[in-house]
C-alpha cells in the first residue's frame, strides 16, 4: 500500500483538480492493483473502496511514497 504524496505541475490544472475530488489526496492510502499490457497503462488503483484506472500521464503526476 502506498500514499499519495503530491501532485506533479506538468498536468494541467482541471486534470489536477478532477484527480483531487476523485480522491487523490495528499495521505490518502493508495493501492496499485495491476497494469495494462506489457506493464503500460491503463494503471487500476485503488482509493478507499473505489477503483480507478489512469493513464500514464496522469499516473506519473501522482508521487507516492510506501506507508
């Protein structure tokens, strides 16, 4: 299980804001379950009881620290 730490500058600020009210918090307990093929997107994670799948992009925005 891992955190979700911050958020990257590189996306943009709507993206930013939709990954925090989906739940993408500072703290907020993070788990990744799978990849896509060959390891690419989509990610499935999941927050709480919801799962998400994100693109890369977005997933590389998302820093994580183990807990």
């Amino acid at each position: 299980m891992e955190g979700v730490a911050s958020s990257h500058p590189l996306i943009d600020a709507a993206a930013l804001r939709r990954l925090g009210e989906l739940g993408f918090l500072e703290g907020e307990p993070l788990t990744v379950l799978r990849r896509g093929p060959g390891g690419l997107e989509p990610i499935a994670v999941q927050i709480g009881d919801t799962q998400f799948a994100l693109r890369m992009l977005e997933a590389q925005c998302i820093e994580v620290r183990p807990v």
